[in-house]
C-alpha cells in the first residue's frame, strides 16, 4: 500500500502551493504572509550520506526518496556535537555547545529554556510533541557520566559490550522498534484526528530512537548499548553487494583520540569480514525501519489532506561509525558519526535540489522561526536553511546576510579523552583536541579522501595553521577545554561526596566493570592521582 502511494504521487508529481496563491490562511503574529505548518522529524543515530549518491544505493529508503525527489536535500549536514543530548541542545536553542554548556549526556539545556517551539507557540503556532527529546540536562545513566567526568584520568577501560547483531528470523516481523511505532502512530493519529481541524498552522515534531543500537544485555544495569538488532523482513531491504568494507590504520598506527575510542568503545580486538559486513547490514536495516516511519507520517498528512500544506523536514542528531575506523556508536568527527541528514520538502521548497553548502544543526532553530515568518534573534549561531532551498522565501524575505563558508562541531562527553574541535568548509575538515599542543590535529581533503584514512595535518603546515586560526577566531578552544576540565572534576568530587561509603563499590560496578574488577586499587588510584593534580 505505501509503495504503491508512492509510485502514484511520483508518477503524478505533487503540486506544492506557492505561498499566497492559495487564497487566505491564518496569519501567524505579526507576520505579513501565510504560514504553511511544519512537521519535524528527528531520528538517532542516521548517517547522513545514506541520503545521496553511493550512499543511497546500499538501502531501499522509499520516503526519504521521496523527499529527495518533491524537495530539496542537504548534501554536507552536521551535527554541531556528535553526541544524543548536546547535538539535541544545539538544534533546540540554535546555539553552539560552548554557549549554553551542554557538555555531555547528562549535561543540556535548562528545562525551562525558551526553545523555537516555544516562541512559535507564542506566536499562534499549535504545536506537538512526541518521542524522544533529549536536550536537557539530568538524563542518561550514572555511567555515561561518570565515564564523561573521569575522562581526564590516566587509565584505559572497556565501556562498552562488543559490538554484536541480533536476528529476528521472521520475514513478516515490520515493528521491531516497538516504541518508535507507538510514538509515530501517536504522531499520525494526532494529524489525522485534531490537526486536520485546526484553523491555525500547526507544528509537530517526532523523536525517534532508531537506527541507534540497542541495549546490550550483559553489561548490567549500566549497560550500554551495542546490538544492531532488526528482522529479515528489513535486513532483504539491504543489497548486500553494495556494502562497504571499511578500511582501518593499524592499531599502532591510529591517532591517541582514536586509540582511546576504540578502546573504550570494545573494539580493539579482531574482527572477521564478515561481523563488519553484518554489523553494517543491520545497521542499514535498521535505517530502512526509520524510513518506514517518517513515512506514516507522510501518509498521515497526505490522507488529511495536509500534505501541500505542511513543510516536512528529516534530520537526525548524529550518524553511526557501524564499524569504520575501528569503532560504532557516534563521538567522533569522521564523516559516519558527524555527517547528519537533512532533508525538506513542502510549499515553498525547490523540488529535487541538492545543496552543496555546508550547514549544521543549529540552523533548525532560525529556519523554524524563518517558515513562520517570526523575526529572529541576533545572537543564534545558525543561519535559516530557506535562501538555500527556497526562492520564493527569499524573494519574499530579502535576505541580506551572508551564510558562513564553515560548520562549528565539538565534543566534550564520554569515550574521548579530550574535547575535540572539527572546523568543516566545503574542502577541507580540521580537527583540532584540548588545548591545540598537547594532541596533534587532523586534516582531511574531503575531496579526495572522503573516507579520511590520510592525516595530513603535518603535509600542509600552512592551510593547518590557517584553518587552527580561523577555528580560534570563531571559538577559544583551549579556554573551553579548561573549562570542560574544570567542569568534570568538580562533577565528579559532588558525586563521590553525594554517595559517601558506597563509592568503591559504585564506581566498580559502572558499565566498566568487567576490567575495574580485576584491579580496583589501581584505578581507584589513579582517580585520586588526578584529583590531586
């Protein structure tokens, strides 16, 4: 039935109104146009490239080609920390991380803060929300945190269960990721039974915890989470040819940062061609689940005959290594883990574009305000995404301001042992850790290297210095990485003194308990050394 929809919309090809062509709709504020609604959906984990040419060709993702196809997708998005909680704080507040502090998992946005659904809500927006947020402070498990806190410390632990895959062998098994389904059809039915009856627009937004690997069992009550888990009715969505064996350095040949991620992260040991290949399959299959959701809310609007009306966009916090440079899961500035996708389409929106430009998260937040017509504050650290993909918003609006030729990403969490900096321009992507000198940066020529296994940073001394220099300009990395320090060890001391005589066994039994078992005194050792320093 969804294919068949499909085939029949692309066949006919959508009609998009061209805002006021339509005769009269509900003005939002003081805005002098019609402002159409807005459907956002956010997923987890969603490597972007899966969105576009070769990418594309290694999963069946119908709607999401269908949203390539009637609007306009994002080539070089970015997620502005490759991490749940503060990618989700950037996208909310439209600032970078160093501004509101969101450091880690545990560390967001106030709850109270004034997000852009707020403000479009204060300006006659009806507005929805389902699913997953994540963007304020207080969540996650006391091993994240910790793990974030203690990142500092001179000792070297597995975090993580090995990366592994679980089968449903059941051909007709469609909702896997119970929850998400719940969620989205809470989303669709909100659509099809109370938006469809609003004179106002409206807007609704659904968080989805797919394609993120699930919990993985034998890590205890702190588990983490390392099983891909999908059915075969997914996993045929897969064309097996297509998948890519990813090339990885030596150990003794992989960058410090890197080393230590993987190490945490349980993948230092060998892996089979095979596990890789599987590993990477259903984790494909799992995107081809997320797919299917965004959709069921496709159909929704399209059902409610809200379709032509609504602006739809799909982005997601962060991609998935499934594997490549020796690592899954996200925390990482390589193109798997940073690289997001995002996708619109609605009235308004040019049909079939591809954008070339570089763009980030934080721009949801003034590309929100942009479509419903709400002035936007002068201090955001994004640009609206509408001059790039929409000609009649920007005629209508005349844009004056010029978008920025770079992307702002850092990290500051868990299974890194230093924060890290990426400065990305259409060319070139700059790594830079800590405080500039005690971690050597990283240079990648996308052009040439897209799958970054050439660190180039000492090859071309000049176009580093450059790049360290403009990254400086736009944000002091060093003075935030002490600050992040400062941060941590003061966290940590709160905790320790806020659980007393239970901290040696607390902290022995965090998701690194497998190898703080074995030695105890000596890590606990090394924590006390670090305080101390």
């Amino acid at each position: 039935m969804l294919l068949l929809w499909l085939s029949v919309v692309a066949s006919s090809g959508l009609a998009w109104p061209v805002p006021g062509t339509q005769g009269q709709r509900e003005l939002v504020g003081p805005a002098s146009w019609r402002a159409p609604n807005v459907v956002l959906v956010v997923s987890d984990s969603f490597d972007g490239r899966l969105t576009f040419h070769p990418g594309s060709q290694v999963v069946k993702l119908p709607f999401i080609n269908f949203m390539k196809a009637h609007g306009t997708t994002f080539l070089n998005a970015y997620t502005n920390s490759p991490i749940c909680c503060p990618s989700r704080a950037a996208m909310w507040s439209g600032l970078f991380i160093h501004l509101t502090q969101s450091w880690n998992n545990f560390k967001g946005l106030d709850p109270n803060y004034t997000t852009w659904m707020d403000v479009m809500e204060k300006h006659g927006y009806r507005t929805q929300k389902f699913g997953k947020l994540d963007y304020t402070s207080g969540h996650h498990s006391l091993s994240n945190r910790v793990e974030a806190w203690t990142r500092d410390v001179a000792f070297l632990l597995r975090q993580e269960g090995r990366p592994m895959v679980n089968l449903i062998p059941n051909k007709t098994k469609v909702r896997v990721m119970q929850e998400d389904w719940t969620n989205t059809d809470k989303a669709a039915n909100w659509l099809k039974t109370e938006a469809i009856n609003y004179t106002k627009p409206f807007v609704l937004y659904l968080g989805l915890n797919l394609p993120h690997p699930y919990p993985s069992p034998s890590s205890g009550e702190n588990f983490g989470s390392s099983t891909f888990h999908t059915s075969l009715y997914w996993l045929e969505k897969v064309s097996d040819n297509a998948i890519k064996i990813p090339k990885w350095s030596t150990v003794s040949e992989m960058h410090p940062i890197d080393y230590y991620s993987s190490y945490t992260k349980n993948c230092t040991g060998k892996f089979t061609k095979k596990e890789i290949k599987s590993i990477r399959a259903f984790y494909y299959a799992m995107c081809a689940e997320t797919d299917a959701m965004l959709g069921e809310l496709i159909l929704a609007l399209r059902q409610s005959d809200l379709l032509q009306k609504t602006i739809v966009i799909f982005t997601s916090d962060h991609g998935e290594l499934a594997m490549e440079h020796r690592q899954f899961y996200k925390m990482s500035m390589y193109e798997a883990s940073a690289h997001v996708p995002l996708l619109m389409m609605g009235p308004g929106i040019e049909t079939n574009l591809q954008v070339s430009n570089v763009v980030s998260l934080v721009d949801i937040y003034p590309t929100m305000l942009d479509i419903a017509g709400i002035s936007l504050p002068q201090n955001l650290s994004g640009y609206s995404l509408l001059p790039l993909s929409s000609e009649t918003f920007k005629n209508e609006h005349n844009f004056t301001y010029v978008r920025p030729s770079w992307i702002l990403s850092e990290f500051h969490g868990c299974n890194v042992n230093a924060s890290t900096y990426m400065l990305r321009t259409n060319q070139w992507k700059y790594i830079a850790y800590s405080d500039g000198a005690s971690v050597l940066p990283q240079l990648f020529d996308l052009s040439v290297d897209p799958d970054e296994l050439t660190n180039i940073a000492t090859k071309f001394p000049n176009i580093t210095y450059s790049l360290d220099q403009k990254l400086r300009s736009i944000i002091n990395y060093p003075k935030v990485s002490a600050s992040v320090h400062q941060y941590n060890k003061e966290q940590f001391i709160n905790w320790k003194q806020s659980i007393g005589q239970n901290y040696s066994n607390v902290i022995a039994n965090l998701r690194w308990h497998q190898d703080w078992l074995k030695e105890p005194r000596k890590y606990e050792s090394s924590i006390n050394q670090w305080l101390k320093n």
